[in-house]
C-alpha cells in the first residue's frame, strides 16, 4: 500500500511569512523536470544519494518535486517506499535550493511527506547521513530522527511515525 502511494503524492506547503504565506506545491517529477533537477543538483555540491541497506519486494520510488508559485522547482525528494522492510520509507536523497534553506522549506516538505507515508501506511522512516556531514545530521535529528547503532561510513537514522 505505501508502495502504490507514492505515485499520487501531491500536497501543498505553506510556510509562515511576516509578510505573506507562501504556498509551494509537491508533486512527482516527471522527465519534463530533469533539466530543473539538474540545475539544483548542480547548487548542492556534495549531496550523495544513499540506497536502502536492504530491499523488500515491491518497494517503489519516487521523486517528488517542490514548486514555487512560479512553477520554479526549489526542492526535491528521492523516497523509496517499502524500504528497507514493508512498512518503512527511506529517504534515498532530499535537496533544496540553497537560497531556500533555512526559511523551513525543507522541513515543511519532510513533514507533509512523512503525514502522507503515514496515511498510507508506513510505520518509520529511514535514511543515512555521511559521517562528515554534521549540518544534515542535525536537521535529520530537529525532526526527530536518532541514529541506529550500526558500523559503517554513514550514520543510519530512523524516525517512527
């Protein structure tokens, strides 16, 4: 079921503004959007994707794009739905504009996901922050993530819905 979600996923972030709300749109990217991706990649050097340490049968993927109110995508996230086990998603990679961190975008976006999996079915969240990568390690951990003991370059971090 969290699987055959991921799909569909489509969801409205509003960020609290002194000024004005704004409103970003989430929906899955299709190949249309390969050259915006590129782009932000391009703004996000060291990123790694990271995979599932392991694979459950029909785990899915999707990569769901955020769009400002001028149709500018200004983050992304790679999910694997049903991964590492059925009832788990695994955030392979997220990226946000870096002239969008910090104002919550990235927060709000895992957020509205996490509801979504949630209603759909999943139980926790996982994913995995290089060792050297303090900045990602404590986002994941103000979300509420803590590290699972393991022995390995990168730090496993998981979240219970």
């Amino acid at each position: 079921m969290i699987a055959q979600a991921t799909g569909s996923l489509r969801f409205t972030i509003d960020l609290p503004s002194r000024h004005e709300p704004r409103r970003y749109k989430a929906r899955p990217l299709t190949e249309t959007d390969a050259g915006a991706v590129d782009d932000l990649m391009r703004h996000a050097p060291g990123v790694n994707r990271h995979t599932p340490p392991t694979e459950s049968p029909g785990a899915a993927t999707a990569r769901i794009g955020v769009f400002d109110d001028m149709r500018v995508l200004r983050a992304f996230v790679d999910l694997r739905a049903g991964a590492p086990t059925a009832d788990c998603c695994f955030v392979e990679l997220m990226v946000v504009d870096p002239r969008y961190r910090r104002a919550g975008l990235g927060s709000h976006l895992f957020n509205a996901l996490a509801d979504e999996m949630k209603a759909a079915g999943a139980r926790r969240i996982a994913l995995e922050v290089d060792e050297d990568n303090d900045g990602a390690a404590r986002f994941w951990s103000r979300l509420g993530f803590a590290a699972v003991p393991g022995a390995s370059a990168r730090t496993h971090m998981e979240r219970r819905l």
